[in-house]
C-alpha cells in the first residue's frame, strides 16, 4: 500500500536533528522550539488502588527513578500499572516454581503425564507470559538496555556538591 500513513520512515525528533546535523536546513529558532513543546514534564502518576501489593511494592521501586530521568507522567498510568502487575505476576510464579522444584519431581518446570510424556509446566508457561508482559511494558520506561538506547532524560540541574550530611560533616573540618 504505497502513499499510505504508515509509509517510509517515521520523522526524526527535532533533538536528534540538532545533534547530528540540520540536513532539512530547517531554521535552529524552529528546531529549539520544537524541542521545547514537544516535552511533556515528568509528574507521578496516581497509584492505582487495584495493583496487588507485590505490584505496588515495584511501583514504588520504579517511579522515583523514572521520574527523575523524566520518562513518566500522569498519563503514563496503565502502561506503568501493567508492567508493575506483569513484574509481580513473573515474581509470583517464579516462587511458586522454585517451591515445586524443591522436591525430586522438579514439577513446577516439567509436566510428565501418566503416559511418560513431558510438557513444559503450566507454571512455566505463565511465568514466560508473565516475563513477556513485564519486558514489553518496561521497554516503554527504558527498562531495557535497547529501549534505554532511544530513551533521553531530562536535564537535570547540576546539584550542591555534598547533600546535607556530607556538607554538615565536611563543615566541621573545612571551615
């Protein structure tokens, strides 16, 4: 289907062009503010109060880290509800499997029917479904070496050199 909106490449990011050069000749005033308003300010989505309290647990792990590189926002929600439900889904069966393993039978990995035959387990399916989820949703949020490869944090404002304990120790002996 040639013309059709998903034809050629997708536009480069105004940010990229200005790194890697304005082969467009478009205007820089025109590349800056394009920069500009195409930046939506990272905010901490509400916590969902259905997550599980494993997923709430990850939750909380994540949103501060992506909040300061500034690749979550409000709206980010039931993307960042579904990995963190995935996470937790992946934890859950992963335990569960190693509790089965325990034993000789090694049967959270291995299903063997009265035949003889050998399946992979339900458990094992449900935690690779789990694991497929969780990668999927946490490419969104960088949560990958390649996704971060395309992800770019906000700048963030050079900080005082020493937080307040190092600062206060660092006064006694400097001042």
């Amino acid at each position: 289907m040639a013309g059709n909106s998903n034809s050629g490449r997708s536009a480069k990011p105004s940010f990229l062009k200005v790194i890697e050069g304005n082969a467009g000749k478009k205007s820089a005033s025109d590349l800056l503010r394009d920069i500009e308003t195409q930046t939506v300010g990272a905010a901490e989505p509400p916590m969902p109060d259905y997550l599980s309290p494993a997923a709430q647990e990850e939750w909380s792990r994540v949103v501060p880290d992506l909040l300061v590189l500034g690749w979550v926002h409000q709206l980010d929600m039931m993307a960042l509800a579904s990995y963190c439900e995935a996470v937790a889904d992946w934890r859950r069966f992963r335990q569960l499997i190693a509790k089965k393993n325990a034993g000789q039978d090694e049967s959270g990995d291995v299903q063997t029917y009265s035949t003889g035959a050998k399946q992979i387990s339900v458990w094992r399916q449900l935690a690779n479904d789990a694991e497929k989820r969780a990668n999927a949703a946490g490419a969104l949020f960088g949560m990958s070496p390649l996704a971060r490869r395309n992800m770019k944090a906000a700048p963030q404002p050079q900080g005082e050199l020493f937080t307040n304990e190092p600062k206060a120790a660092a006064s006694r002996y400097f001042t």
